[in-house]
C-alpha cells in the first residue's frame, strides 16, 4: 500500500514539474534580438528570381516555386497558408528598416508604417508604394476578406482589414515566413 502511494505522489511530482516547466516556457516574453530577425536578404542562390532591385513581374509555375522556395514558405506563398499566430518572429518586432518579399525581394513595407497589433501578426497600416502589394477577394473559410499578394511575383502575404490606425484605417495583417527584413 505505501509503494503505491509513493508511486502515485512521484506521479504527480512529475506531472506538476511537467507542466510548471510548459507554463513558464510558454509564459515566457519574446525577447529577440535585431540579429536573429535579419535574414540573408542581400541574395538567395537557391532562389535566382530573388532581387530588391529588380521589379519585373514574375510568373513561375507552381513546380519552379516548389522548387526554389523553402517547404514553408512555399505553402504560404504559393497555397495561402496561414502561420499560427504569435508564432511568426517579426509578429512584435520593433526595428527600423524594410520588409520584403520572402519569395521574390520585392519591397513591401517600411517599419515606420508596421504597428502593434494584438492580433498576433506582423500589422502595417501602408504598403511601401502602390504597386508594392495587390489585393484579390478571398471567400474561403466561410467569410469574406481581401488577400494581399505581392505585387511582383504573387505570392500570397496575408490580408487587409479596415480596422487598422490613422492615417489609412488599414491593417494588413502579414505572414511572417513571407516576409524577409533588413535594417536601416
């Protein structure tokens, strides 16, 4: 009878440091440094569409993207596939400088137009320019919103809402997988 009580009392021991050990992970603040943000954006041999100078449309098959895009991104970009919120690691980045297009460089964002949102996604009120980004209607899962899509090759970024601060009242709420960033 007592190595059954003291089996079940190292049971729960267990169990309650288990689950301390979660919760203070889990709990635990996102303190990312600038250097950890910041990908290799100056090229990408394994992508040769990949420039911030070039901005001539692009129009691969969905086979060249699978080929030259890494697994998650392509399911983003290529598939409208949606990174779990608070996930992404530019979500509560605050650095100045320019996001762009993780698929093919385009500039799509300035940091001074990136805000705090708590919707747990990268939140910008203005695209870069105007043909940074285009917009497409998306009734998928039940409801209708606007996709916003890279403006040079495609690819899918996130979507806008009109609930977003002044001066636009917008909020393109962005993947952070699809985008890349690079410091002033």
């Amino acid at each position: 009878m007592k190595t059954h009580k003291l089996l079940f009392f190292k049971i729960i021991l267990i169990l309650y440091m288990i689950i301390s050990f979660t919760l203070g992970v889990c709990g635990q603040s996102r303190n990312v440094n600038q250097s950890q943000l910041i990908m290799n954006t100056i090229g990408k041999p394994e992508n040769p569409y990949y420039s911030h100078t070039d901005t001539t449309k692009l129009n691969l098959s969905d086979a060249e993207w699978k080929k030259i895009l890494p697994e998650d991104l392509y399911e983003v970009s290529r598939h409208a596939a949606t990174e779990r919120p608070f996930t992404g690691k530019y979500w509560n980045a605050d650095l100045k400088g320019t996001y762009y297009c993780a698929a093919c460089g385009n500039e799509l964002f300035r940091s001074e137009a990136k805000f705090a949102s708590t919707c747990g996604w990268p939140s910008f009120f203005e695209q870069e320019n105007e043909k940074s980004t285009v917009f497409r209607k998306d009734s998928s899962l039940g409801m209708i919103r606007i996709e916003v899509l890279c403006g040079r090759c495609g690819g899918h970024l996130g979507h806008i809402f009109d609930d977003g601060p002044p001066p636009t009242g917008k909020r393109y709420c962005m993947n952070s997988i699809a985008l890349n960033f690079m410091p002033d």
